[in-house]
C-alpha cells in the first residue's frame, strides 16, 4: 500500500513538474510572439544591453520576428533603438507626424536630394549608422518650423550640402557628413546643441566648408571634428574652440 501510494505522489509530483513547465513554455511563447510592443521593446534592451558602447550601434536584437537595431543613445547605454522603421528616402507614409520617434532600418536606395526634410516639429530620427546618399542635392533638411528635432546616428554623402538646418532649438550629434559643399550648414536661431559629429568634404578646399553657421543662434558645440580652415562661424557665436573643429577654423 505505502509503495503504490509513492509511486502515485511520484507520478503525480512529476505530472505537476510538467505542467509548471507548460505554463512557463506557453507565457514565454505568449510574450514573444503576441506580447505587447513595451514588452518586446524590454526584451531587446535586455539583448541590446550586453554589448559594449562601442559595439552597440552595429548589433541588432531579434524580437517576435522583427529585428531592432541596438543604439547607444546618448552615449550612455546600449537599447533597442524606438520608433517608427523607415527604409526608404522621402516622406513617411501619412506625414512626419510631431513628437514621432523614427529609424532606418535599412539603408535607403539613392535619390537626387534631399533624402529627408523634416517639417514636423519634435521629431527624433535615428538613422541607426545606415548611409544616406543623396546624389545630386541636400542630404537631410529640417525645414523652418520643425523645431526641436533630434538628428542621430546619420552617415550622410551629399553632392551639395550635407545637413541644412532652419528650425529652432534643435540637437544633431554622432553623425558623420560628407559633402559637396557645405557638411553642415545651420540658419536657423537660438539655442542649438551640436555634439560629437564629423564632416569632410572631397578635397577640402576653397567652396568647401565643414560647419557653416550663417544666422546667430546660441550653440552649445563640443567634440566636432572637421578639416581644418572648414568651420566658419558669425558674431559671438564660437564653434571653433580645442576639441571641436581641429581648434583652427
């Protein structure tokens, strides 16, 4: 009697062993395919978060059939990049809408330029270390009341300008422009931060200027890095300074 009766809590211990196991097999299945987009978005910070800053922008984390890329944003930890996936040039589908965070997540076809101008204000694009090629004008415009727009991660090769800037308050760091004439060239007034971007352009001589600031805002500008002799600035407005611009402008 006492055999059967372990045998019986055995067979029984064993069958619950089982079925906890379904149960977790069946939530991990649930969140992964049908979970909601925070809950696939924590999955991938968590894939993203163990690669290095350095490393981050050229991985990529797999969720639920689609992949995000990894981005450092702010260059202080390694997440799933946001937003609403791009993958040609031009205007999104339904407009840039105001506040929208977007992303490439492939590397758009060429075109003629400019491969993006942004007219909504607030807009975050994340060009997730993909190139954009313009071939026969501007590369990335953020047009005059699209103000407080973020521009990250960008490689950009334009036969003119790089990136044309008209709005206001506006942030563009990490990226990497090569330009025809002008790599960056910023018109718009007050308040701009302008980080950690690079700009070369083909020869480097006369007609061609890195940064080029032809209004007189309030820039915060750190840790550019262009040619020599290539970075013009106006009025008060100092862009050229150690650490930003090759200290010669």
């Amino acid at each position: 009697m006492n055999k059967a009766q372990g045998s019986l809590e055995y067979l029984l211990l064993i069958g619950g062993a089982i079925l906890v196991a379904v149960i977790v097999i069946a939530i991990i299945i649930s969140i992964t395919k049908g979970g909601t987009q925070e809950t696939n978005y924590a999955w991938a910070d968590g894939i993203c978060s163990k690669y290095s800053l350095q490393d981050c922008p050229w991985q990529e984390a797999k969720i639920s059939g689609n992949t995000l890329p990894c981005t450092n944003e702010n260059f202080i930890k390694c997440k799933a990049v946001r937003g609403i996936p791009l993958s040609a040039c031009g205007t999104p589908a339904g407009g840039w809408m105001s506040g929208a965070q977007y992303y490439l997540e492939a590397t758009p076809p060429p075109v003629a330029g400019p491969c993006f101008d942004i007219t909504a204000p607030g807009v975050q694009l994340n060009c997730t270390n993909k190139k954009i090629t313009a071939t026969g004008g501007d590369g990335v415009k953020i047009s005059s009341g699209a103000d407080g727009v973020i521009l990250r991660n960008c490689f950009i090769e334009a036969s003119s300008r790089g990136i044309v800037i008209d709005g206001l308050s506006n942030t563009i760091y990490f990226n990497n422009v090569k330009a025809g004439s002008t790599a960056i060239l910023i018109t718009g007034t007050l308040n701009w931060l302008l980080n950690n971007s690079t700009c070369y352009n083909p020869g480097n001589g006369p007609g061609t200027t890195g940064i080029t600031v032809s209004a007189n805002p309030q820039i915060l500008s750190s840790n550019n890095s262009c040619p020599i002799g290539t970075c013009i600035q106006i009025g008060g407005t100092t862009i050229c300074n150690a650490g930003n611009c090759n200290v010669n402008c």
